[in-house]
C-alpha cells in the first residue's frame, strides 16, 4: 500500500499526499476505475501537461488488462495551443497510441478524445499567432481584452474571428451535456487549464494570450520552432460544471502555485483558487516534496 496522508482542507478539498508519482497515479485511478465501471458511458475531462503522464500510463495498463472500458467513454479536454495540432502527442501516445491494436480496436475509440479546434485557415493559408496577432490589430471593433481573455463580440465580422467564436461557443455546449470527473494539472505560475492570471470567474472557453512564465515552462513543446502565444482553452465557468475533479502536482516548482490554491485569495489574480468555490469534490495529489506548501494546522 503506497505511504499515504489524507487531508479535508475544505469542505469539497481532499488533499491526499503520496511519495511517487506512480502511487499518485495509482490512487487516483481507485478512485475514478469504479466510476467507469459504473457508468459505461462516463464523460472525463482530460488534462494537458507532464503531471497527468504517469495516470494516463497506468489508465492506458488497465485497458490492456481488461480491468477499465472506454469503448464508450469520452475525453474532452481543457486546452490547446491555437494554430497548432501536437500539444497532445503524448497524451495520446499513452493513452491511445501504445496501447495493442486488439485492445484498441475492442475497448477504445479515438474520435472520443475531443480537443478544442484550434487550426483555423483563410484562403487556405494556417493562421497561426503572428496572423491571429494581425487579424486582432485590424479589427478591434471586433473584439475586447478581458485580460488574458480575448473577448470576441457577437457582432464580429472578421471570418477568422467569428469562426473561433463560433468554435467556443459549441465547445461549450459540449462542456454544459455533463463531464464527471475533470482531471487537471497546474502550472508553476497557477493556472488551470489555460486560464492564466486575471481570467474571470464567468469565463467560458475562450481564446486566451498566453502569459510569457507559462511559454517558458512549456518551451519544451516548442522544439519545432513554432511557437504558439495564443490557446483556446476552457475558462473557470467551465471547469465549475464538473461534478468532480482530481489535480496532480508534484516537484518544488509547484509548491507556490499548490499554497496558493489551497490558501491564497480566490480571485481572477489567482485563478486556481476558484477550484474552493466549485461544486462536488476535489482531490488534489501531491508529492512529498510539493506538499511542503501544506499548512498543517490548517489542515483535518
């Protein structure tokens, strides 16, 4: 059994503590294997970045096992950097892509894994972020800075602009038909998703600018050269529709962002706290080395 610690933080916080991230991962799927065996048609919300890797490795074991059907399960997930289609390589690698074609073909189905659209063409051509920087420049009236969150209005006339819009929009009506549990990481500066500082509380999926602290940190999935300083990503709103949520961080570089979370103000300057205020439970992994940011007395 892994060497664990249990914490209710809140009434819907249960911080659990392990010492490895394989344990993390394995602790986590306790939880959410059930559920899926409940409920054949279970929908999940999928999470980007290095921390869910290990879960979605361990998730992937178990399909192979016969242990956990996802043949008529979802995956819609948070995010996706805007003129680009391979921020999820890896997750897809893990959970999809290594699994054996027999297992493939008898318990999981790719067109189940939903990501934001975020390759949107004029005339043929790929805007990427330098276009999508111009397009913005020529037609302010279309839009508004919700800072990070580029508003775009309903009487937006740009096609490019309209069509993103457009895409958020049902994006959002995928979102509202019911996720049941919404896996999440968190960046090392505290966001969700992509909801970086001074994203609202209402917000929907929207497209967001993307701060300089999150590209440094993912600098690693710009290798290609292609840089990305936009996203269309699900706003704090939206992640409140979950019934349930699980979060992963591990490392020294997330212990500011998990004391924030758990004890800093709940406002747009610190949106990972919302997580406080949202419906149903959150359990929030840590490692022992992040769970110093942990205030024991204020902890049960």
């Amino acid at each position: 059994m892994p060497n664990q610690k249990s914490y209710k933080l809140d009434q819907n916080i249960i911080v659990q503590v392990l010492d490895t991230k394989e344990e993390i991962a394995q602790k986590a799927l306790e939880i959410l294997i059930p559920e899926i065996q409940k409920n054949s048609e279970i929908v999940l919300g999928g999470s980007t970045g290095n921390s869910p890797k290990e879960f979605y490795k361990q998730l992937r074991e178990k399909i192979e096992k016969g242990e956990s059907d996802l043949s008529k399960a979802t995956i819609i997930f948070l995010d996706e950097y805007f003129g680009r289609l391979n921020y999820h390589h890896y997750t897809h690698a893990e959970l999809y892509y290594k699994i054996s074609e027999d297992a493939r073909n008898r318990t999981f189905k790719k067109q189940n894994i939903i990501t934001p659209k975020s390759c949107f063409y004029l005339e043929n051509m790929l805007i990427d972020s330098e276009k999508l920087e111009k397009i913005l420049n020529e037609n302010k009236n279309d839009w508004e800075f919700r800072d990070p969150e580029i508003y775009i209005k309903e009487t937006a006339k740009n096609p490019v602009l309209k069509e993103v819009r457009d895409v958020c929009e049902k994006y959002e009506d995928l979102i509202d038909k019911g996720i049941a549990w919404q896996i999440l990481g968190i960046g090392v500066e505290g966001h969700i998703g992509f909801n970086e500082k001074g994203t609202k509380e209402d917000s929907l999926t929207h497209l967001t600018k993307l701060a300089a602290s999150t590209l440094n940190s993912n600098k690693d999935d710009f290798q290609d050269g292609f840089l990305s300083t936009y996203s269309i990503t699900q706003g704090i709103n939206s992640l409140s529709k979950a019934k349930n949520r699980i979060l992963f961080a591990m490392g020294k570089n997330k212990q500011t962002a998990i004391h924030n979370t758990l004890y800093g103000e709940i406002s747009p300057s610190n949106p990972a706290a919302y997580l406080r205020k949202m419906p149903g439970t959150t359990y929030i992994f840590l490692d022992k080395e992040c769970a110093k940011a942990l205030k024991s007395k204020n902890l049960k």
